[in-house]
C-alpha cells in the first residue's frame, strides 16, 4: 500500500526512509514555506512533519494556505523518541490528520496510509460523481445515465413518485434496471418505509400465494404457523413484483381484487387485511401481446397501465451516448479486482468503439459483467480491446478479434494486431492510430518498428509469424530505438 507523492519536512534521514517506505515518489523541504511551493507545484498525498514542528505550526501552515488557495492533502506529523505525552489530540485539533508518537508508532503509517487512499477514493469519486448522473436528478435518483431517451424516463419516475399514482408499471427489457427505477421511485414517495420485493417467476404458484398474502394456521398440509405475507410486511412502503407478467393467472385476478379494494386475505383467513402499500410491478415482455395471446388478464393490464415508466434499451440510438458512460461508471466502481482498481483508469479508444458496436441483449447488466470481465483479464493500466470479450454470437468481428486473443495468449501477436488494425483503419495517419489505441505516437513507432509492421501487415485472424525485428549486437528486443524524426524548418 502506497501513496504516489509524499512532501517531507524534515532534515532527518530516518523520516525521509520512512516515507519512502510508503511513497513513489518523496519531495524533501527544510521549512514550511518551501513545502508549500511544493504543494503547489505537484499536489502531493501526504505530508510529513517532523519533531521540529508544533501544533502551532500545523496551525499556521493550514492558514498560509489557505489564504493562497492551496489545497493542502493530510498532514502526519512525526513525534521522536524522547516525547513522553501523547500529543495526538493537540496536533489533530489544529489540523493534522494523525500523530506519530517516535519510532516505536512508525508501524501505524501503513495503516494510515490505506485511510487515506480509502478516504481520497470516495471524496474523488463524490467530485466526480455528477459526470455519471443527469444534473437535474442526480441527488434524487441514483441511476447511471444521461440520453436525452434516459432523462425523459428519469422525468417519468419523478412525475410517477410525486403522484399517487398506485400502481405503478415498469417496461424493459432484461438487464435494464426496473429493479433500481423500483427502488428511485419508492425512495421519493416513501424514503422511510420499507421495499419488498418478490420475483415472481421464480416461486410456484402455491409459494407465490402464500409468499404475497401469507396464511393461517392449518390452512394447508405443513402450514404449522401463521405466516405474514409480503404485502402486509410492505405495510405503509413499497410491493415490487418483478416479472409480473410469469404470474399464475389465478393469482392475477386475486391480484387484480387487491388492486381494486385495497384488502385481501391471508390463505384460509376470513379477516380483510388493508393494504397500505404502494404496488409497483415490472415486466421485459410486451403486456398487451401476452393479453392477446391469453396469458395475461386483460383487465389486470388495464388496471397497472396508468403511467408505465419505460425503460429505453441499450441497442436503442437514442441510448448509445450512455455506453461509455456506464463502462465507466462500472469500470469506477468495480469491486471483482480491488487490486487493480486505482492502476486501472479508463478504456482505449478501441475497446469503448468495441462497446458502442455491440447490441447488449442483456443491457446494463450485461455491460457491467463485461467491463467486469475485462478487469479480471487487463494486465495494463487501461481496459484495451483485447480484455473486452463478449460472446461472439452477440458481439461479431470485435468479439472475434477479442476471443482470438484468449486463444492465442500471446501478448506480442495481439499487440502487433491491435498496432497493425488500428493503422490500417485510420490509412496508415500515425497521429490518429496512436489515439485510437491510447499510446503516444512516439511509442507507435517504436512499437511499428519493433513487430515489422508494414503496409498490408496480416490482420488479426491470419496466424502467419509476423517477421521479427533484426537484433543488433549488444541489443536486447525490448531495447528499441526510435526512429529519427525530419527536422521541420521554421522561417
């Protein structure tokens, strides 16, 4: 666990090992003023005083910078070995972060160090958390999007939650979020009262029944209790019944009574239970074809079709500007490789066009597990081509080019291919291939000069052995040279 960038003030040899213990890079001032030049220069983690320093002083740099609007990051100030009171608290309340108490508490800055960054991540994530959210719903409903098609079903939500309107339905297709448009709208009508929700294509009928409305006592064979079901659990909150539409059509029309009377009945109790509830139901199939094809009640579909807030799907034009947007937004928030998670930035330009090619039948959720997937499989700093692997019926000659990779296993031949498709898709201009693969052009042409690529290179999927560079004497391969730039004259 370490910090890139550490500001030391300190004259003391053992403070500057210390931070370099826990610091990429160390900066090293004799006095306050000069560390906040430094400050101000390459915005450190962390800073370091030593024992030189009092809680005044603490107190007094936090003041200078603050009236020259220099940001200061958490300050540690480090005690010796011959102070005999905990300091803690005085240097805390004058500004520093934490308190070193001499050479036996050094032990303690791993672990504060992992505070910060923990800490640093979420205030970054808050600062930047508004890209990923339309500016007018983000403090409201916390869904990832911002097409004008996902904005007027943000709209829809908040008109729906500000009505009492009851029901409520959701249309789209799998993977959408209608779960999480359940949860925005429950969130804005009853913040604190509680969401239940049931799938109800995964109970049998009997089980879905008893699971709503609940049962008596002996109402049935092994119904040895009471049982309270979820629509009186609900209470005062939120019922969401998710795929509604794989509804047993006898409990549609108890449904339907419930819908109508506002009361319903436990299995084999004769007491009328109200329902306070808001009943909000989803569905990915096209109500009005299953009340065609008779396996929906018409009146039932008539009865929840008050407002439906529809979900656009991904494949959908007018929703592909929130691609990228989600990719990374997942790619942010992705917890399957903590450890790759701050090294891990963002997308090439090549796997973000891989993205937005692809129809995403299982749409946000899909997306999520391949940006997931390609987390796991990314070795570099950015996600490129070559992590994005979706299933090559769905995704065609990107998924292909991708899958080829985890067949090979060979990082130089899917370099080269990546290098070689990216300058044949941009006519061989070197400034706008070395953009589409997230290198600098510099490191285009070493990279061209390193695998021999010409114009008319083979392509991914032709598994000829791409020529290898000659090797000078006393050169290694991963030496190569770059070539010499035409000098250009200015007059």
């Amino acid at each position: 666990m370490s910090l890139r960038r550490i500001v030391v003030i300190s004259r003391e040899a053992q403070v500057k090992q210390l931070a370099q213990q826990v610091g990429q890079e160390i900066f090293v001032a004799d006095d306050p003023a000069e560390a906040l030049d430094i400050v101000d220069t390459v915005s450190p983690n962390l800073i370091l005083f030593d024992h030189r320093f009092t809680p005044a002083h603490i107190h007094e740099f936090h003041d200078v910078a603050s009236k020259n609007s220099i940001d200061i990051p958490p300050i540690v100030a480090v005690g010796n070995d011959e102070e005999d009171s905990d300091l803690s608290v005085e240097f805390k309340r004058t500004g520093a972060y934490d308190y070193l108490q001499g050479s036996r508490d050094y032990i303690r800055l791993e672990e504060i160090v992992s505070r910060v960054k923990n800490e640093t991540k979420a205030v970054d994530f808050e600062k930047n958390a508004s890209v990923f959210f339309a500016d007018d719903f983000a403090a409201s409903i916390f869904m990832v999007g911002r097409s004008r098609a996902f904005i007027k079903t943000l709209g829809m939500i908040r008109l729906v939650a500000a009505s009492r309107c009851n029901p409520v339905l959701i249309v789209g297709e799998t993977g959408t979020g209608k779960e999480l448009a359940a949860k925005a709208v429950h969130t804005l009508r009853h913040p604190k009262e509680p969401f239940v929700p049931v799938n109800c294509a995964t109970l049998t009928a009997n089980l879905l029944e008893s699971e709503l409305f609940g049962h008596e006592k002996g109402s049935f064979t092994g119904a040895d209790r009471e049982k309270i079901g979820l629509l009186e659990l609900a209470g005062a909150g939120t019922m969401f019944l998710d795929e509604i539409s794989e509804m047993p059509m006898d409990l549609q029309s108890k449904l339907l009574r419930v819908l109508q009377e506002k009361t319903f009945r436990r299995v084999g109790g004769v007491k009328n239970i109200t329902c306070n509830a808001t009943i909000i139901a989803s569905s990915n199939r096209n109500l009005y074809r299953e009340t065609k094809a008779h396996r929906f009640r018409r009146d039932l579909y008539y009865r929840l079709n008050i407002c439906p807030v529809i979900i656009v799907p991904l494949k959908s034009p007018d929703r592909k500007k929130d691609i990228p947007l989600l990719a990374e937004y997942f790619l942010k928030t992705s917890t399957i490789c903590p450890e790759k998670s701050e090294r891990i930035t963002s997308l090439t330009n090549l796997a973000v066009e891989a993205l937005m090619k692809h129809d995403w039948p299982g749409n946000v959720r899909e997306l999520c597990n391949v940006i997931d997937r390609a987390m796991l499989l990314e070795t570099t700093d950015k996600i490129g081509l070559s992590s994005i692997i979706i299933d090559p019926a769905e995704c065609g000659e990107s998924a292909s080019l991708a899958t080829g990779y985890i067949k090979d296993f060979s990082l130089e031949k899917a370099e080269r291919e990546l290098i070689a498709r990216a300058l044949q898709e941009t006519g061989w201009q070197k400034t706008r291939a070395a953009a589409l693969l997230g290198i600098t052009r510099a490191t285009l042409y070493a990279k061209v000069k390193q695998y021999n690529i010409e114009k008319g290179s083979l392509l991914a999927g032709d598994h000829t052995v791409p020529a290898q560079p000659q090797v000078q004497a006393g050169e290694t391969r991963n030496e190569v040279s770059l070539p010499s730039f035409p000098q250009h004259v200015t007059s």
